[in-house]
C-alpha cells in the first residue's frame, strides 16, 4: 500500500510540474482563426443520456447574421442562451458597431491565474465599438454542474475585476469579459440578466 501511495504521489507531482500556471496575460487570437466548420463529439454514455435538457441538437441559425455558423449544435440550455442573446440583438447593434456570437468549439481555451485548471468557455460573445473591442465569454450550466464548477464562474468574474490583466494583440484597446454562469432557473437566471444589463449594456 505504501508502494503504491509513492508512486500516485510521484505521478501527481510530475503531473503538476508539467502544467504550466494561469498568468494575467493572455494572446489575442485573431477573429478569423475563429471562424471554421466544427462538429460536437457526442461518446456513447452522452448519447444515451436520459435527462432532456442536456441532448445536443442540430438548429437552423441562418436567420441569424449575428450568428457566424449556419448551424448550431446546442443543447437546450445554449439554445436557450441564443433566444436570450436574439432578444437584446436591437440594443446590442444600438450599442456597438459589430457583434457577433461565436459557438467556441476547441478553438479558445482558458487557464485559471495562478492555477493550472482550464476550460473552454461555450460561447464567445465579439463586440466593438468606437472605444475597444470586447470579448466576452459565457458559460451555460445545468443546475447540477453548478457546485463543481463554480471555480469556472469565480474566474469568468475576475477578469472584469482584475485590474492586471493585459491582452497581447495588434489592436491594445481589447478587453475580456466574464459573466455568470448562463441558466434557465429563473433565480439564476436573473443573476446573468443583470450581470449582462450591467457589464454590456450600461457599462460606459
């Protein structure tokens, strides 16, 4: 027992050594790089899944120029977070100058700040106007993932917190944004409309 509890302690400090820490900088990535056909992996324990909410669907997004893909493969909670973001559409294009929302399938990963856990925010929400250019990321969350990953939340939050963060891009004027976690309890709900209202709507 002794052997084998070394050798898990060896492996999980190698583990560790080759993770590198979350930093307060991060690289721009040009829009364009984000822009391709995808496809969502759906494995075999996914696909027999019995709770409605979290079956993945094909939906028709080509009414939708604000919407980059044609397609989206959503579950229900992301479509839901897609009707959201089409009922603000008239005061978003009010607001800034372009906005478009990106379904971020492996192509944009983030790493906590001084930690090593990292995760891929489902969606991109692209903003600018004449001030900067925002990029925003938001998270869907079924109820029960919420307690798990609420350190992807805690992270989202302090990037429009922290005042040390820098992007390394062409253009300097680009700013992150995080959100609370997306819902369809209507508590939780509320939480991200008025987080929205306050960080992209309002914000000066």
């Amino acid at each position: 027992m002794v052997d084998d509890f070394l050798g898990y302690v060896e492996r999980t400090i190698k583990n560790n050594y080759l993770k590198q820490k979350g930093t307060p900088l991060f690289e721009g990535v040009a829009f364009s790089e984000l822009i391709d056909d995808y496809y969502v992996e759906i494995s075999k324990v996914n696909a027999q899944i019995t709770q409605m909410d979290a079956l993945t669907k094909m939906r028709p997004m080509r009414q939708f120029d604000w919407y980059v893909y044609d397609q989206a493969i959503v579950n229900s909670w992301e479509s839901s977070l897609i009707d959201f973001i089409n009922t603000y559409m008239v005061e978003l294009k009010m607001k800034y100058e372009e906005v478009y929302l990106i379904r971020n399938e492996r192509k944009v990963k983030v790493v906590e700040i001084g930690g090593i856990r990292g995760f891929m925010p489902d969606f991109l929400l692209y903003l600018k106007d004449e001030a900067a250019t925002y990029q925003v990321f938001i998270e869907p969350k079924g109820d029960h993932l919420r307690k798990q990953d609420q350190w992807k939340e805690d992270f989202l939050l302090s990037l429009t917190e922290r005042s040390d963060i820098e992007v390394l891009a062409e253009n300097k004027e680009i700013r992150l944004i995080g959100l609370k976690f997306y819902s369809t309890t209507t508590t939780y709900h509320n939480d991200f409309r008025n987080d929205f209202d306050e960080k992209i709507l309002n914000v000066k």
